[in-house]
C-alpha cells in the first residue's frame, strides 16, 4: 500500500526547492520513481509530499557545452534517452554502452539518471562510471546553485551530499581529447555484484593519466588512487594491469550481502580491473 500522499507540480527548480523546505522530512523528490516507489509499495518508507520535478521544463536535455568542452545532461534524462542520443553516441559513447546495461529496458524508460544517483543504491553501473570519468554535479535550491564533484557526493549506503531542499539539475562530463575507458562489471541479478570502470588518458602510446573507480561491492562506489599512481606514466602491460588490479582488490571496501561474501566481491574486483584496462586499451588501438 502505497498510502495517502499529495503531488507537488513545482514549475521550476527553484520551486521545487521551496516545496522541499517548506514540508521538510515528509517531502522527497519524485522523478522517475523506479526505485521510490517500490520502497513506498513496499511499506518501508512514507512521504505525505511528493514533489514531481517532471514538470520542471529543460531537465532532460542531452547537449555539448563547446565552449567549456563538456557533455551536459540534465538530471531527468532517462537511461534510455541516455543509451540512444546520437550526441552521446558520438561525443562519448562508452556511457552509452554502460546505460544499456542498465536493469532492464522497462526500467531504463523510466528510471533517470539523476533519480539513480540521488537514490544512493550501492548497486549502481552510472555511478561508478561517471565518478571514473570526473563528472561534475549541479545541485539547484531556492538561492542558486553548488558545483559538487561526484566523488564527494556519495556519503554513506542510500546518503549523499544532497541538502534537503536541493535539487540535482545537471551532470557534466568532460570530453577529452586521447581519452579512452573501459567498463566491466559481474552480474547475476539486475544489478551488478561488482563493477570497474576506467578512463585512460594515452600520449605516444603510454598512459598519461589514468583515474579508476569501483563500485556495487560496498555502500559507495570509489576512486581508487592507488591503481591509478600505479598506471600513470608506463607502457601498458599485462603485469602492469595486474599490480593495478591488485591494489584495486585491496582498495575495494567490500561487504557481503545476498550478491556475495566481501572475499568473492574483491575477487571480482581484481579480474574486472584487469578487463577493463584491457578493454580501454583496445579501444584506444581502434581509435588510433
């Protein structure tokens, strides 16, 4: 049973912002509701105040930012929208490729980018990706708006950096010039047990710079600096993407759930590591 509840239709974000602090706790966002209302069916949560920012105009835009030389997605941007932009496809195509790996098709016309990383859940394939690939997330209040990085958003298991009465508006990623990335994960449900994804960055044929991040295998995904000290500035090769692998294994801050043992999960780690810096390396062969 869902209970009774009442829908907000704010016309802006900035609307929606004073919705959010006017009702307090008893109020949360509604986007596209794939993981909200499944806790709401379920009993274990109750908002009295849903505010609907599907309303809100321009959140789902999918554009280039030329002069600052990014790809711009607004928050309600479907998984869907996301696997099949022609921009996307073009401008970045490996977030394209780790969206249509997302749960399933129904859940990928629904559910939305900015939904999925608001939610928190540990099991994410965008967050993982998009912390390897530096994003840059916009949160919207009543008074204006904060640049917070995605590394620093996500807090604990289902808690983030977002204040009460905040509104994630936007997503920026960079477009890099010799850039390459990977992404693997292991899965036996909808969502991933353990996921890695990688974004190298290649000059003459070695890694220039290199950024690593794990997720699904504890409450947050993470950065794994270690791993990318390690890459930085050498030829790759097989040892090479070992020793990166080992200290991604070490590194990961795995816990067991119904998915796995913490061990199995670090085990994955290690060989998803692996594939993946493979995997970027390869592409940037084809480019090449």
């Amino acid at each position: 049973m869902l209970g009774v509840f009442e829908i907000h239709e704010p016309e802006t974000a900035q609307d929606a912002s004073t919705l959010l602090a006017k009702h307090g706790w008893e109020a949360t966002v509604y986007a596209g509701g794939t993981e909200l209302l499944v806790l709401m069916k379920e009993g274990l949560v109750h908002y009295p105040h849903l505010v609907n920012i599907k309303t809100v105009p321009g959140l789902d835009g999918i554009t280039v930012d030329t002069a600052n030389n990014s790809l711009e997605i607004g928050s309600l941007a479907t998984h869907r929208q996301l696997e099949t932009s022609e921009t996307v496809k073009e401008r970045l195509p490996l977030l394209a490729e780790v969206e249509a790996t997302v749960a399933n098709v129904r859940v990928r016309s629904a559910g939305t980018i900015g939904g999925n990383l608001c939610f928190a859940e540990p099991h994410s394939d965008p967050a993982t990706f998009l912390m390897a690939w530096g994003a840059t997330l916009e949160l919207t209040r009543g008074d204006g708006s904060r640049q917070v990085a995605i590394e620093d958003f996500f807090v604990d298991l289902f808690e983030t950096a977002r204040e009460e009465d905040e509104i994630l508006t936007g997503i920026k990623l960079p477009l890099l010039a010799d850039t390459t990335g990977g992404y693997e994960k292991f899965t036996t449900h909808e969502r991933p047990t353990a996921c890695v994804a990688t974004v190298l960055q290649m000059k003459d044929g070695a890694i220039d710079d290199a950024r690593l991040s794990v997720g699904s295998v504890g409450p947050v995904p993470i950065r794994v600096p270690e791993a990318e000290g390690t890459l930085r500035g050498e030829q790759p090769s097989d040892a090479l993407f070992e020793a990166a692998a080992e200290h991604a294994h070490d590194a990961a801050d795995a816990v067991g759930d119904i998915y796995g043992s913490a061990n199995y999960k670090r085990h994955l780690v290690r060989v998803l590591t692996a594939r993946a810096l493979n995997k970027a390396v390869a592409q940037a062969g084809r480019k090449g």
